[in-house]
C-alpha cells in the first residue's frame, strides 16, 4: 500500500466547489477583502505599477483588489469555474488578467515584482510538491521580488487541540454563522506527518455539503527552511491579523524575498 495519498485524495477539487465559492461570495466581502488588499501592499511594500502573480486567485477578489490599487496583476487558478468567474466579476478599472493554470507547473521567469498566496491555499501536496511550489514562485520573481503566503498556524491549531477539556475527541470545532447559514470545521493535527485532517460542513439556504480533506500546516521554522531551499531569503513572519471577529483562524503570514 502506498502510504502517501495522491495529492487528489489530500485535498480534493470538490473542496472548492460551488458551495464553497457561495460560502466565500458571503464571508469575504468588499470590505473584508480591501482590509487583506491593504495589508498585502502595505506589508509587502507594494508600489503601483508593480507586477503582481495572484496564485491560486480563485474567484478573483484579491486580484482585482490589488488591481484596483493601481497593480498590474495576473490570477492564476486551477478551476475553470473560478476562472470564469473572476472574469464575469472584472468591471472595476484596473489592470488585471485571469488565466487558468496550476500552481504546480508555473513557467514563468523573472515576470513578477511579487507573488501573493493568499486564504490558506498552501500546504494542499506533499511536502515535495509544496517544495517544488515554493521553487515555481520563485523562479517567478525577478531578483528582490517578494512572495506574500499567508496559510493556517500549525502552532495556532496545536494550541486549540491542548486547550480543549480532557477526555473530549481530539478535534476542535470551528463554527462560523452568517444568518443562518453556516460552515463547520472539525479540524484535527497529525503530528508525524503535520497534516490536519478536515471535515467541513456547508449548509447555505438549507443545501448540505460535506467535504473531507487533509491540509499541511507548517511550523514557521519549517516554512522558513522550505522557502531557504526554494531560494528565498529575508524571511519574514509578519503578525498584523485581518481586523474582522469572524475569522478566529489562526493566521500565519510570511514574507520572503527572492
Ligand atoms: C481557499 S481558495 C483561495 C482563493 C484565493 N486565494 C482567495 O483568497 O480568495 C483556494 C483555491 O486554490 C485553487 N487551487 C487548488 N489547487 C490548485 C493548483 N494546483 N493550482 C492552482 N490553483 C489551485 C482552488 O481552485 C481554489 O480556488
């Protein structure tokens, strides 16, 4: 038996399904989104004019916010549903282009000022495929460009899982409410392999999806030794947190150079 599960099986494309695209429609707002914007230019000393890689960019919120902000931005997304979108919703002014395309396979070279990761969308592989990720962003940047990762805390989900009270399965219980809609994450923490096995729940207007994935979480020390291999350096983990009391996620950002 192969004890390594594809990357397919690790974080399934289900998982961004259209329930999950109506849920994030409803959680990430505007406002919301311009709050994480400001914060990506502001911590990654982003200028207008630069050019930013915006991958994976899903619908396309943080593109076309950077776009707006006078960047010149390219998102890049596996889902052609995502694609689409992102391109139906561009009617703001700006510079900003959707291509599909996979985060595992980035051909290009010294194109970008920056390259952003944003809303817990690395950790998906093993840990080689990760590696090799990291190795594509690079290869993406020209020399002194940044990359701006922002994922979930493995410390920050450890903490959670101690705090719990005894004798009480070895899960903690994530519930965000919007009007009586919901999602649920039942998140646990493996800590040989360092993946957090999931079990969401979405329920939007009375529709149910359930969706089981297992996510890489990194200790900052790892991640940081992943990016030196990958050719980073001016490794920086930046503690500002998005202003917003529904997101209780721990959030773990890091800026590195190229
Ligand atoms: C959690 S969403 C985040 C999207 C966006 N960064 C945001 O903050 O709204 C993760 C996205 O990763 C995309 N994705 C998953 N694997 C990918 C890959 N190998 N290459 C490109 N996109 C991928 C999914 O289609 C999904 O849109």
């Amino acid at each position: 038996m192969d004890p390594t599960p594809s990357a397919e099986e690790l974080v399934p494309d289900q998982v961004h399904d259209d329930m999950y695209i109506a849920w994030t429609d409803r959680v990430y707002t505007d406002a919301h989104t311009a709050v994480e914007t400001d914060a990506i230019i502001r911590e990654g000393e982003l200028q207008p004019g630069m050019r930013v890689l915006d991958t994976p960019c899903g619908t396309g919120r943080i593109a076309r916010c950077l776009a707006e902000k006078g960047l010149i931005v390219l998102g890049v997304d596996k889902s052609s549903r995502c694609i689409e979108l992102a391109r139906e919703r561009c009617s703001a002014p700006g510079d900003v282009t959707f291509r599909t395309g996979d985060m595992r396979c980035l051909d290009m070279e010294s194109e970008f000022d920056a390259v952003v990761n944003w809303g817990v969308s690395f950790g998906y592989y093993d840990d080689e495929t990760d590696a090799a990720i990291l190795a594509g962003y690079r290869r993406a940047l020209k020399p002194g460009g940044r990359l701006i990762l922002q994922c979930l805390s493995r410390d920050w989900v450890a903490a959670a899982l101690m705090a719990r009270p005894p004798r009480t399965p070895p899960f903690i219980h994530l519930v965000t409410e919007l009007d009586g809609d919901l999602l649920v994450d039942s998140i646990g923490f493996d800590p040989q392999s360092g993946r957090a096995p999931f079990v969401r729940h979405i329920v939007i207007a009375g529709q149910h999806a359930r969706y089981s994935f297992a996510l890489r979480l990194y200790a900052p020390s790892e991640l940081a030794d992943r990016l030196r291999r990958a050719g980073f350096s001016g490794i920086r983990f930046l503690h500002s947190k998005v202003d917003d009391p529904r997101h209780e996620y721990g959030d773990m950002r890091v800026l590195a150079t190229a």
